[in-house]
C-alpha cells in the first residue's frame, strides 16, 4: 500500500522533524544492505527517522542524486520520503493499526492533519 501525503501533511511531518537528530548516517560505503535494515528496524519504534548523507558518499553530490539515495531508501522500508533538505532526508512510516489500545506506541502515534 503506497502512502500519499498532502502538502500540508509533509508540512506538518517536516516541522516534527526539525527538532530531531540524524539517526543513521550514510558514508562513503553508500546505501547498504546493513543500513536499510537498520533503518527498516528502527520504523518498528518510530514513525519519523531522519538520516544525515555524508559528503564522502559515492553517489551523485547534487540534490537529485540525494532525492534519489531517499527514494530509494524509502521504497526499501516501505516509507515515504518527506523531504530533503540539503544532505538531510526525512522518511515516515505510520505505525500498523495495532487491535490492542493500550500499546504505547499506538498511544505516541503521530496524528497527521488533514
């Protein structure tokens, strides 16, 4: 299921995000197995990670080389890229409907305008 964000709803995610700190970095090693996994991992625990892309990457140095590194981080963990600014990137990955309410994480859930 792909998820479609309005405007105003990538507004909104970039906003929560600005506050947030990189959690995984990207070097000159590039995209790898090891880091998608990660990154898959750690959508278990949060909805919105942000990942800092190093000057030293491989990959093209110009912004759609670095759109490009986030989509297609996204489509392996089943996200959906938010933005890029700069060499940060912001991907989101709501939480699955979860039949028992009292989970934390259901609780924390981030509820998205509309």
């Amino acid at each position: 299921m792909a998820i479609t964000l309005t405007s105003k709803q990538r507004a909104y995610l970039r906003g929560l995000a600005s506050t947030e700190k990189p959690l995984f970095s990207i070097g000159k090693s590039n995209l790898t197995p090891e880091i998608t996994n990660a990154v898959a991992e750690a959508f278990a625990n949060r909805e919105i990670i942000k990942v800092n892309i190093l000057k030293s990457t491989a990959d093209e140095q110009d912004e759609e080389g670095l759109r490009n590194i986030g989509e297609i981080l996204a489509e392996r963990t089943g996200a959906v890229l938010v933005c890029n600014i700069g060499r940060k990137l912001v991907l989101y990955k709501p939480f699955k409907e979860s039949s028992d309410k009292k989970d934390k994480k259901y609780a924390n859930r981030i509820k998205l305008p509309k």
